[in-house]
C-alpha cells in the first residue's frame, strides 16, 4: 500500500496568526506608554521565538536533547559580525549577511551532527553541552578572528526602502536608509517580517516529506528503518536546519546590539532559556513556542525591568538591596514556572498533535 501524500497546509494556522498578529500591536503601546518603548525591548523576544523554532526542530520534531544550541548563536553572531563589519574586508551589508550567516551555522550544524548521529539521550545531551563551551571559548581566545572579549563592532543596523526626502542628487540614498535606534518601530517590524517568514517555512516543513520522517524518527527509530527512512539522514539534516535557524537569531541578536558582544552573552543559560521557551511553550508546537518566547522572554527582558522600575519611581524599590529589586527573583520564577508547568501541564501552553505519547 503507497504512502499517503504530504498533507498541504494552510499559509498559516489561526494561532499563529493570533500571536504574530498581537506582536504586531506591540508598537501600538508606544504611544500609550512612550517612557517604556516596548517595541525596543521586544526585539529581543522576537530573536529567542526564532531560536526557539530551530531548538524544536530538533528536540521537539526529532526527539534530540540539544543542549548547545547558544553555541550556534553565537556562531551566527560572529559569522555576522565578521562578513559586515567596516573592519574586516567583506562589509556585504544586512540582508546578505543574515543570510550567509544562517548558511554558515548549517554547515556548522553538519560538522556537528555527523560525528554525533549514533549517540541519543544523555549522551547526545553532553557532547552538544560540551560543543556549546568550545565554541564559547574559542571565540574568546581568537582574539586575531574575533576581537576576544570585545566583541566586533559596529556592525549595521537592517534597512528599508524609505521615502526621498528631497530632489538633491543624493536622494536616491535615502531609498535605503538604515534603521536607527531612533526608529525602534520600522526595526521591530523588520524583525516581526523575519519570524513571520521563519513561521512560514516551519510550518511547510512540518507538513512535508522531511517532517514526517522527522517525526517517525522520534515516535521509534526502528519502525522509521521498517519504513525505508534513513534516521541518519534525518537526524543531520534537523541539525543542520535548526543550527541554521540558531544562526539566523545570533546574527539579528548582534545586528540589534550593533555588537556581537563578550562571549559571554552565548552561554550555557541562553541555551537553557531556549529549552524553556520550548517545553513552557509546548513541545513540537511552532504556535507554542512563540507563546513561550513570549511568556519567558518577555517576563524576563520586559516585564520585571519595567516592573523594577516602577516600583523604585514609587520609593518602593531599591538598587542596593538584592531582595528589592523584582528583576533578581527572574531565575526563581522561572524554576518555579517550570515546576508548576511539569506538575499541572507537562504537555506546555499550546499541546502540539504530534506530541509524543508514552
């Protein structure tokens, strides 16, 4: 009996486009709280949403335990600030570099899941934890490549067909006139364009041939190899995709910061927040895990900062006090989210169709 052909999918589901619509009317509320800026600070939610679709191809469509996924972050990162920065000799500009820095994190992804294929569970779990801190530690030392702990910069901002601002000779210049900080709105939408394309192309995959055999892949190995899958195969090209995805979030992260930053800003944390963001959200879910990069994320970057803030305007909090400030108790919500979450939904937020049943 043939196979059933590839189911084809709606452009995208009704939650997706809640989500990615409610992002949207994020730049609304700058004018209704113009001393936050949120569309600035939810940039930041928007680069952990792509990083946490590249961490569930892996983990929640082909069963990995990936624990060093920041590694290709801060690959992508690096791979950005290396191709577009004024000091080096590329300087191929914003869309360019995105770009190749999602091929370059790819290729890193397949250098990585080659060796690695054999290996499942913990021991899968320890070799990616041990190349998160490789990488993290041959950026600091290859200060000639990377610039150490300093970081490259500046590194370019994206930019959009703008309006002409006059007939002078350089007014066709002004047709692509970068994104400043002071522009925080046409930058955040620019980012919200980019996940909505990243959505998009997830959600086909999910849908396609590959999907499904990343999904067999997960439910039983040995059933897939009954039913001419190659796991193999499979298994490299879910490293090579969700790496590529990794790499896509470092280099927006770095375009966002104008840096790429200290080594630092890639660790063993990033790694686990995104894992967060993976499991609260809901495994194997796209809608998912923008929800937790929402709720994890945004309780993180947005809401205690703010939170923190409002209470010491009020006299209520205090910088020299650890147990005044809302934003030091960030680690312990978050443990306690994901005890809460485990004990009364272990499926997460959005429970996806294709979650494993055992």
């Amino acid at each position: 009996m043939s196979s059933a052909a590839p189911q084809t999918p709606r452009l995208l589901s009704r939650g997706q486009l809640a989500v990615l619509g409610g992002l949207a009317l994020v730049p609304l509320l700058d004018y209704l709280l113009p001393s936050v800026q949120l569309s600035a600070q939810m940039r930041t939610v928007v680069v952990f949403a792509i990083l946490g679709l590249g961490l569930n191809i892996v983990v929640g469509w082909t069963g990995l335990l990936h624990l060093g996924i920041a590694a290709f972050m801060a690959i992508g990162a690096y791979a950005y600030g290396i191709l577009t920065c004024e000091v080096y000799p590329f300087q191929v500009g914003f869309w360019p570099g995105i770009l190749l820095a999602g091929a370059v994190g790819a290729i890193a992804g397949l250098l990585l899941g080659a060796p690695t294929l054999r290996l499942r569970g913990d021991y899968l779990a320890i070799v990616t934890l041990g190349f998160g801190e490789i990488v993290q530690d041959g950026i600091k030392n290859l200060e000639l490549i990377t610039k150490g702990t300093e970081g490259i910069n500046p590194l370019p901002a994206p930019w959009v067909p703008g309006p002409v601002a006059s007939a002078e000779p350089n007014a066709w210049q002004q047709l692509f006139e970068p994104i400043t900080s002071e522009t925080p709105v046409r930058w955040f939408f620019i980012y919200l364009a980019i996940l909505a394309v990243v959505v998009y192309l997830a959600r086909n995959l999910e849908f396609s041939r590959l999907g499904r055999q990343l999904f067999a892949v997960r439910e039983d190995e040995l059933a897939a190899r009954c039913m001419a899958i190659e796991p193999d195969k499979a298994k490299l090209k879910a490293f090579a995709m969700g790496a590529a995805l990794a790499a896509v979030a470092g280099a927006l992260f770095a375009s966002g910061l104008s840096s790429t930053g200290e080594p630092a800003n890639y660790d063993f944390q990033v790694s686990i927040l995104a894992l967060c963001i993976v499991i609260v959200g809901g495994i194997g879910s796209i809608t998912g895990v923008l929800v937790g990069a929402i709720v994890m994320v945004g309780l993180s970057n947005v809401v205690l900062p703010n939170l923190t803030q409002a209470l010491q305007r009020s006299g209520i909090g205090s910088t020299g006090s650890v147990f005044a400030s809302p934003d030091n108790y960030k680690y312990l919500i978050f443990g306690l989210a994901l005890v809460l979450m485990m004990r009364y939904r272990p499926d997460g937020i959005v429970h996806s169709r294709k979650a494993v049943r055992k």
